[in-house]
C-alpha cells in the first residue's frame, strides 16, 4: 500500500484562502453504523471546516451531500445539524443521481466523511464511479471515522484508497471519534505541505503504530491551497510529473517507443498506475491483463536498467571464480582491487532509483532520492526499522537483481552480517510465497492447499484401541530443514533456485546447512497453510507476503516469549513453534 507523499509540481492556486475559499462539498456517510457517536464526530467536523466561513459565505460556496444507500440530496451547511442515521452503505449513490454529481463536478474540492463499513464490490464500483464521473481530477479530503484499534493498519481503508489512487491532490485522515485527534494515513500533492520541516510521513502499512503517525488539526487542514481541478476522461491517471496518461493505451499497447521509455524512466508513475488499476476492480479476465502488460513493463525496466547493476555482479562473481579456481597467491592483489571497485562503484549517484529501489508506496521513497549513492541507499535498506523490511522492493527483486545488491551490502563495513542475513531469509521466504501463489494459479486454490498440508503435516498409519482396523493420524511438523522442500512444488527439482541463494555466500549457509531456521520454516509454512486453505484465489504474491508478516506478528503479541519468525527466524526454538503454530490454527478457525 503506498505512504509517501509526492512535493506538488507548482500547482495553480486556485483560491488564495485556503480550503475555505473554495466550492467545496462535503459527502456525509449517514448509513446505519454511523448512528451516535460516529455521525456525532461527522457534524462537529462540518462545524470546524465551516469555522472560518461567515453563514452567507458557507451557504454560498459549500454543500452537504448526506448519503447512506441512497442520496439524500444536497443540502446547505446550516442544515448539518439536522442529519440522521439511516440504512444501507453505497457511496455510488451521491454519484448515481443527477443533481448531486454535477454539484461535485462544479466543486473545487470535495470531501468524502465515511466509517468505512462498506463492501468491498461497492468499493470498486464506486471507485470506476470516480473517474467516469470525471471528478478523480479534484483535490480530495478523506476523513475516516471510528475508534482507535490496536493499529490503523486494521482500520477499514479501502474507501479511501479508492480515492487517493486517482487524486493527484489528497489528504487520508483518521478522525478518532474518542479523542477527537486527526491522525495522517496517507497524503500526497498539495496536502504535503502539512507536513513539518525536515519530516516525512509515516510509512502505512501492517507494522504503523499510532504514535508513528502526524497528527494534524481542522484549522491546518483548512489553510491548505490546492490547484484548480484537472478535468479527465474516464480511463485517464494524472501523474506524479503532471502529465496525463490513457491508461488504455497500456493494455492495448498503443504507446509509442519514445513514451514507453519515458515511462520506464519514472518509476513513480508506473507505481500510480498499478495502485489505479487495483482498485478499480477489473474482472478477472481484464484484471490478469493489466497485469500481464504492467509485469512486462517492470520486468523490461528492471532488465534495461541493471545493466550497471550486473557488471557489480560480474565482479561479485569473479572474485568468486578466482577463490575456487586459482593459486591464492595470484588472487591476493586482484581480489582486494575487485571488491575496491565494487565498494566506490557503488558510491556512485542516482544507481538506487535506477534498480528501482524506491517505487511509491515503499518506506524507502522518503528516504532514497536520485542523488543518493547506491551505498547510502543499501545501509538505509539493511539497517533498517522492521516496519522498512515489511514492504521493501528487495524483497520482490527477480533473484538476479537481489543478490547483486546482497553481496554489493556484505563489502559495507558498516552494514552487519546478520542484517545481510535476515534479508536473505526473507528473501528466501517470499520465493516460496511466490511459488505457492504460482500453483494456485495453474492448478486452483484446493489443488494448491492440498500440496501445501501434505508438506506440514506428517500421515500415519496405527491400529485403533480394539485392534479393528487401521486409521490414520495428522501430525503437524514443528521444524522442516529447507532440504525437505527440494524436489517439491516450492522449489522443483529443475530449479536452479538453491544454486542462486548459495551465492550469497555466508548468509545463505546459515540457514541451508544449520538447524537455526527450521523451527521458523515450519512456522511460516504451516501459517501460510492458515492462510490459503479453502477456495479463495490468491493473485498477488507480495500481498500474500504481508498479511503473512502481519499474522506472525500479531501472534507474537498474543503471548510472552514468542519469537517473530521473520526477523529473529533463527532464535524460534521447537518449543516456540509448536505455540505459535498451536496459535494459528486456532486463530484459523476463530
């Protein structure tokens, strides 16, 4: 999911009063679950942004659009006070009838007021809503309200990320309705500018916590000024940069060479795209399409733009080959003078952005920018906080391109072994999270379940109490070697994946040719066997990969004592798995 705002491309102002000398309107969510509290802290909030407005000025340039499964008008501020709850959840409706689309439409800013219990098919219909209704080029506020829970990962973000993916001007606040607090979960465009000097937004994803996040009042949000809208078609997606783009010109691949490369070379627009394109909400049939022509485009940047990259490699590997193959005598001064020049290579600028190191979305764009060397971004990348390694591209790096940088990281003096290796067995991880998502994919989901409970559990044969008959009895595996999984579906025997992961050398024998990580293995495998079982279709892999990061997380929290297989993996003892996993199959069936 991304959390790291793109700086406005001087935007034409177009008011010089801030929010509160535009036409804005304000999309109240009344539906049920708004009832007390909730729809309470909705009216207190109208008042606020209303504040600075005399009532002539308010009735003149706002309205209120109050909606729960139906429309329920546009009515002006004055009349806040009178809202109540009502039935159903659809915010398609406010975009559905006549009068209340086309007072969005004339807005220059509109607000969406939601407690986010909404179904996720009327997410993507209200989301393909947005950009045929045109409005997807107006600076946007979302305001998600409800209480505090253990992390605002759990809060019900879809809505609002069905907006922020289209809006190149939008703020995604949480109003919690206990405190009152204004809390920050994504912003981007104009709505930077809330952010304090030398700072930068808090990466959102399954590890945020609340005291991570900037917090923000109604009186900042309102002196905030944001650009006229942008007027778009249906299928179009306003860029980072400030250029249009017809996302349909990619699946029907009608770009021409020079903008194809164009493109490529901006990494956050294609990140933009792919966010766009999740949550409109295609049919299947559509939705393996885009994903099919944005692989391509990322395999072909990736392929075009690690040329450097792999020459650093040529020489991780050279040195490699002179090791094993020549007189040590011969290698003393080439060797030195090899890693030498892979270490001031790499000091070089702009090489991280061009691996792809920071696509939006990623903790690392706040942090790696086109100037900084390759080096700096990998201490950056290896040394940092865990909430960086839950969504960080190396993890999704085709093996090639990750093991260059993993052995580029072991020449740093100040970057660790055992962070290299924590990266490594993450790495290794998301392979086998990749390739059970590969097998449901060719064989469906109860084909892929099956393959997976048979790799955990151990089946045997014992005769029953009266000695009748024979039946058979499930044991659950609490510490698989990686060796077990050679020849299975997770790395089959033609595979050259193994050969690839010794090359990172120390590393990799730690985890290969030890039992340290066989009780976390376990752990992971039989996790993901909670998590994939039955019929549903899982599509992407890396998401996959987090909400398995996020479930051993929240098992570590549900007892003392328990390690997080993904960064201590090898500090899980048996004993420590056989809770763990206990716990998960129970949390499975709850």
């Amino acid at each position: 999911m991304p959390s790291t705002p793109d700086r406005p491309m001087h935007p034409k102002i177009a008011a010089n009063f801030g929010l509160r000398g535009l036409r804005d309107r304000l999309r109240v969510d009344v539906s049920g679950s708004t009832r007390g509290r909730i729809l309470d802290e909705e009216k207190r909030s109208i008042n606020l942004l209303m504040g600075g407005l005399k009532p002539a000025e308010s009735n003149t340039q706002s309205r209120v659009i109050p909606w729960d499964g139906r429309c329920l008008g546009v009515v002006h501020p004055q009349q806040t006070p009178f809202l109540t709850p009502g039935a159903g959840t659809d915010p398609s409706v406010v975009l559905e009838d006549a009068v209340a689309r086309r007072a969005l439409q004339e807005a220059s800013l509109w607000f969406l007021m939601t407690d986010g219990f909404i179904e996720k098919p009327l997410i993507n219909k209200f989301a393909n809503a947005i950009s045929k209704t045109g409005i997807h080029g107006t600076a946007s506020v979302i305001i998600l309200y409800g209480y505090r829970v253990q992390s605002p990962y759990d809060c019900n973000v879809s809505v609002g990320l069905s907006v922020f993916a289209v809006a190149p001007h939008c703020i995604f606040l949480f109003h919690d309705v206990k405190s009152g607090d204004l809390y920050v979960l994504q912003a981007k465009g104009s709505f930077t500018t809330l952010l304090p000097e030398h700072a930068r937004f808090t990466p959102f994803g399954p590890t945020t916590r609340w005291q991570d996040l900037i917090r923000i009042t109604y009186e900042d949000l309102s002196r905030v000024q944001v650009p006229q809208p942008t007027r778009l078609s249906a299928d179009a997606v306003l860029l980072p940069g400030g250029k249009t783009l017809d996302m349909t010109s990619l699946y029907s691949d009608t770009l021409s060479k020079e903008e194809t490369i164009e493109l490529l070379a901006d990494y956050s627009a294609l990140d933009v795209i792919l966010l766009a394109a999740k949550t409109r909400g295609r049919d299947q049939d559509v939705k393996q399409l885009w994903e099919d022509k944005l692989g391509e485009v990322y395999g072909h940047r990736f392929r075009d733009s690690i040329v450097f990259l792999v020459f650093l490699s040529t020489l991780c590997t050279t040195i490699e080959d002179l090791v094993d193959g020549a007189i040590q005598s011969e290698c003393q001064t080439l060797m030195p003078s090899l890693e030498w020049c892979c270490r001031e290579l790499s000091k070089l600028p702009g090489i991280s952005t061009m691996a792809g190191l920071t696509p939006v979305g990623s903790p690392l764009l706040g942090v790696v920018n086109d100037t900084m060397p390759l080096q700096q971004a990998l201490r950056v990348t290896f040394q940092g906080f865990q909430s960086t390694i839950h969504q960080s591209p190396l993890l999704e790096y085709p093996i090639d391109g990750f093991l260059v940088l993993v052995r580029l990281a072991g020449l740093m003096e100040d970057v660790s072994p055992e962070d290299v290796e924590r990266f490594v067995w993450m790495r290794l991880l998301h392979y086998l999270a990749e390739q059970h998502v590969q097998l449901q994919k060719k064989a469906g989901p109860g084909e892929a379940s099956t393959a997976l409970q048979n790799l955990v559990n151990k089946q045997t044969e014992t005769s029953n109490e009266r000695g009748a008959g024979i039946e058979a009895i499930t044991d659950r595996c609490y510490a698989v070697p990686l060796s077990a999984l050679d020849g299975t579906y997770l790395i089959p025997s033609d595979s050259d994946i193994l050969e690839q992961f010794l090359r990172t050398g120390s590393p990799y024998s730690a985890i290969a040719d030890t039992d340290k990580y066989h009780a976390a293995l376990a752990v992971f495998l039989h996790l993901m066997a909670t998590l994939t079982e039955g019929s549903q279709q899982i599509w992407d892999d890396g998401d996959l990969f987090v909400k398995l990061q996020y479930r051993a997380d929240k098992l570590c929290r549900t007892e003392d004592g328990l390690r997080d297989i993904f960064f201590e993996g090898k500090l899980v003892d048996e004993k420590g798995a056989v809770r763990l996993i206990t716990a998960a199959y129970e949390v499975a069936v709850a």
